[in-house]
C-alpha cells in the first residue's frame, strides 16, 4: 500500500510538469462547458453538449493518459529504477490506474455539475462514465506496454483515440456509421448517458461493454508477456 501511496503520488506531481497529460484532463470539460452555456439551439435536446463531450472525454483521456505516463517512464528508465527500488508491477499500475481514475472522475463530475445532473441522476451518470474510464485504461494501458518509447505510443495511441472518441459523434449525423459503432464502448457509453432520467440498462449495453473490456484486457497481458514494464529501446 506504501508503494501504490508514492506512485500516486508521484504522478500528481509529474502531472504538472506534463503538459501533454494535463490538457487531456482539461480540454472536454472545458469545451463542453463553454458549448453548453455559449451555444443555444431551440432544437437541440437537454444537455446535447455535456452528453456528447462525455463520450468523447472517456475515449481520450484515459487512453491517452495511460498510454503516455507508461510510456514516457520506459523511455527514461523511470520504470526500471522503480523496479529496483522494490516496486512491483501491480503496485506500480495499481498507483497510476487509480491516480488516472480518480483524475478523470473528477473531470467526469465537472462535466455532470456543468449539466443538469442532480442527485440520482449525477449517481448514475458518474457510475457510466466510471465503467468507460476504467475501459479506456485498460487500452491505454496495453499500448503503453507494448510501446518502447513515447514516439511509438503516440503512433498507436492517435488513430485509436482518434475512433473511440470521435465515433459517437459521428454517429450522431450518420445512421450507418451508428449501426457499426455499436461495438465500440464508447458508442454505449454515449447510449447509456441519453438514457439517464428513463434509466435502462440494455444487454447490448452490458454485452458490447464487456467485451471491449475483455478484448482490452487480453491485449493489455499479451503486451505485457511479450514487452514487460521495463524493456525499453
């Protein structure tokens, strides 16, 4: 507990001093915000914005994260020095996954608050957008490791981030891209969210979910079989 207390820890302070990191924290609150006070549509349903930049804050920003703090810790033998020093793997992931979580669950509730999610409702929307964060790190996660350095992290990370997040919005516009991003967990989360005030949860809801978490999960411990936390360049 000791060692998962100093990660924590650790990463508040590095947060800091990595801007790349601490943008991703920021950016969909801080949208959704200015779109949901700024931009009035007579047609648009009640928080359209806030709804919409949830979905795609939990494709990003913990994929992104993840994947760059494990990343960047390869490259700069960080990762080895901690091993060394007596930090296990799962102290280690233990320390950033619940440091990431608890970042991007507090984007989360600015992002309830800015809308108009109250009591209940707030309870359920922050339970959705846990499970998506928690999905999402897990992708982070299996790139991070399987990346030696940032630059490849980057590579891979962009064109996933760039579909889990981007999807719901354009299924938004488009019926056919919606029927294909139903797999996608992020397409769900989005689902779940417009649900919130007639509350149900589907099984393809549950199913799609759990499956993207599973598949995330199998990927993360084969990037880890094959690279470890600390194999660098």
């Amino acid at each position: 507990m000791r060692n998962i207390t100093v990660i924590f820890q650790k990463q508040i302070k590095d947060t800091f001093k990595n801007k790349e990191v601490l943008i991703q924290f920021v950016m969909f609150p801080i949208m959704a915000l200015i779109m949901e006070k700024l931009v009035k549509v007579e047609e648009l349903p009640q928080n359209y914005f806030i709804n919409l930049f949830s979905s795609m804050y939990v494709g990003m920003a913990p994929l992104v994260s993840v994947a760059a703090v494990i990343s960047e810790e390869k490259e700069k033998n960080t990762l080895r020095v901690l091993m060394m020093s007596g930090v296990k793997p799962a102290e280690y992931l233990l320390g950033i996954g619940i440091y990431i979580w608890t970042v991007c669950m507090a984007g989360a509730l600015f992002l309830g608050m800015t809308g108009s999610y109250r009591g209940s409702e707030l309870a359920v929307f922050l339970g959705i957008m846990a499970v998506g964060i928690l999905a999402s790190m897990l992708i982070g996660a299996a790139i991070g490791t399987l990346s030696r350095n940032q630059m490849m992290a980057t590579s891979l990370t962009v064109p996933v981030m760039l579909v889990f997040a981007f999807l719901p919005m354009i299924a938004a516009f488009n019926e056919n891209i919606k029927k294909i991003a139903k797999i996608a967990y992020s397409e769900q989360i989005n689902i779940l969210i417009g649900k919130i005030g007639t509350f149900s949860v589907s099984f393809e809801s549950v199913l799609v979910i759990g499956m993207n978490m599973l598949i995330a999960l199998l990927l993360f411990s084969y990037a880890y079989r094959k690279c470890g936390l600390t194999e660098g360049d």
